[in-house]
C-alpha cells in the first residue's frame, strides 16, 4: 500500500469519522465519507461541513461524502469503520459479498457487541470472512474528534496483527499533530478502549453527585484495575493497559466534558432518568450497552468488576447512584497492590 496516495473509505459520518476524514484530507490522501442518510451527505457536499456532528470544522473539497456503502469502497485500500459499535455489523454484512478485499480493515467503533460479546474487531472477522483477518485491528485512544478537528495534539494506537498493516495504516494518518503508535496486542487495546465508557459513566455519576476530585481519581484508578484484570483474563498484555489504550483513554473520558459518557453518567448522578439523559444526547453513548456486555464477560471468565456491576444496576434501574457508592465504599478490606505483571499480593491479581 503506497500511503503517499491511499485511498480510504470512511464508513460513518458521525463526530470521529469526520475528524478522521479531515485528518486524512489533510494528509493528501483521497477520502470518501460514508453517510448512513443522503440527507447528511448532501449536506457535506453544499455545505463542506457536518454540521449536526462537527459544525466548526471546514471539511476539504477532496472529500467526497456519499450515502452509496458500495460505492463508497469502490477501489478503497483502507475500510475505515466508524459507525457506532452495536452497528459494525450490520454495516459489514453488506459488504461480506464484495469482491476486492481492501489492504487494512479498520475499526475505530468501542465497544462490546451485546449478546455475541465480540469486540469490533472480532465482529468485523466474523462478518467479513473473505477478508485476511490479520489485516483486520483498531485505531484506539484519548481522541475526541473535535480536537483532533482544530488541530490539537493526540495520540492514539494503530492495533493490527500484521505488523506491517499496522505500520502502514500508523503511517496514512501520521501528522504533525496527530502521533500514532502501533501496539501487537489487540484483545487489550480492544478492552482497554471498550471498558473505559463504563468507567466514564460510572465517572460521570459521580461528578452529577458532586463527589468531588478525591472520589473520581479513585475510581479512575479502581477502574484500571478492573479492565487490566478482564484484560488479562482475555489474554490481554497487562503493559497495554499502562499506555495510551488503557490509563490514556480512561482518563480523557472521565475527565472531559466533550466526553458523551461521562455527560450522560453526570445526568443520571444529577436525577436524571435514563430516557431522559438519552433524550439530551445527540449521539450514541456506546457506554450503555457495553455495560451490559462486559457484566456478562466478567461472569464468563469468574472476575470481579465492581464497579461495572454497580454502573450495570444503575442502569438497569435496580439501584440508585448514590446508593451504589455506599455499597462500593463500604465492601470488605482488600489488598490494592498487584504487579501488572500478573504476579500477586495475597491471593488474587488486582484485587477488587
């Protein structure tokens, strides 16, 4: 793939992929962005400006907006995947039958696929099964697109089992305000990336209780303990879940306010109904049904997640915010520290 000209298909015209299509516009590089409605490409097209998902930024005319999926990948070296997670397939499957498999097979979609518990990647496999699954991984980390749209430094994680996909891929969107990493271990920047949304309601509640700075650096904290130890139980690499996947994500979504978690969790913790805090939200909170995915993964693999548990109550509606903190501050002593190497303080890795 020569990424001095590749061509992408951006499927998705929701906050993030424009940016991303912006980024690589930027770059020189001929885009297409995928809307799901003609009314919302049209818009691009007159316009130059996503104005429902990214009004601020002027989007380069060398990007073409289409609401045509098969034509939109027409002659695509990269299949870029950024429509919200509990819809990569469907998006996918419609294109299990095209013919020219494309170099890299990109999702940058979080989350856990509710009933399948399949990460985006893992979907994205299963869907595409004419596609090389080891040119199949993710672009994940501390990423708000309207900052990636201004320009503002970031980086992220190019994870693809190809060493050589993935490096071709950190290359198309390397700018110099855009640095990318590459990273072999998939499962944990895929749970990493996931499992932070429900730290980032959890997050969120907490600061519509107004708990204060002491309270959400806690639960930061507990809450890397809690992905690291599914990520480990996954088979995961305990080292991701100290990079830009794991503590760099969790911390700009439960700390931001362009963070749609944490906003919607701050809703809830402020009395908010769920219908409500839906109500008030222009986009997916991809955090809602991932909850509900990674409860049923910490019971598959017999691990402890509190905190989810108390985020999945809450939602559910079988608990109250404030309630759930209580319980969560007045649970038995434990041990804190275990090394992220898995070895062990007592008689349990990361204790919860």
């Amino acid at each position: 793939m020569d990424t001095a000209a590749t061509r992408t298909a951006v499927l998705g015209a929701g906050s993030w992929g424009t940016a991303l299509a912006y980024s690589l516009a930027q770059n020189g590089h001929p885009v297409t962005l995928w809307a799901r409605r003609e009314d919302a490409a049209r818009e691009i097209r007159e316009t130059r400006r996503n104005l429902r998902y990214l009004p601020d930024a002027k989007l380069p005319d060398s990007i073409r907006a289409t609401s045509d999926l098969t034509g939109a990948i027409r002659d695509a070296d990269v299949w870029l995947f950024a429509v919200p997670s509990q819809h990569v397939r469907g998006v996918a499957e419609q294109l299990a039958e095209h013919a020219a498999a494309p170099r890299a097979l990109v999702s940058v979609a979080k989350g856990i696929e509710n009933g399948t518990l399949l990460t985006t990647s893992g979907v994205l496999r299963e869907s595409l099964p004419k596609a090389d699954p080891n040119r199949i991984g993710v672009l994940y980390g501390p990423s708000h697109a309207e900052e990636v749209a201004l320009g503002q430094p970031t980086s992220i994680v190019a994870s693809i089992p190809d060493l050589a996909v993935a490096e071709e891929v950190q290359a198309l969107f390397m700018a110099p305000s855009l640095r990318v990493y590459t990273n072999p271990d998939l499962v944990g920047v895929e749970v990493a990336g996931s499992v932070k949304n429900v730290m980032a309601l959890a997050a969120g509640m907490g600061d519509g209780l107004g708990l204060g700075d002491n309270a959400k650096a806690a639960l930061v904290t507990r809450g890397l303990a809690e992905i690291t130890r599914l990520g480990l139980a996954m088979g995961a690499d305990a080292h991701t879940f100290a990079g830009l996947a794991g503590l760099g994500d969790l911390v700009v979504t439960c700390f931001s306010q362009h963070s749609r978690n944490r906003r919607f969790g701050e809703m809830i913790g402020a009395g908010r109904t769920l219908e409500e805090a839906a109500d008030a939200m222009t986009m997916v909170v991809e955090g809602v049904k991932t909850t509900a995915s990674v409860r049923q993964l910490a019971e598959r693999y017999g691990i402890e997640m509190p905190i989810s548990e108390a985020v999945g109550r809450v939602l559910a509606g079988e608990s109250r915010p404030r309630t759930e903190v209580h319980d969560l501050m007045t649970r038995d002593p434990k041990h804190e520290a275990a090394h992220l190497d898995g070895s062990v303080l007592g008689d349990a890795i990361l204790p919860a």
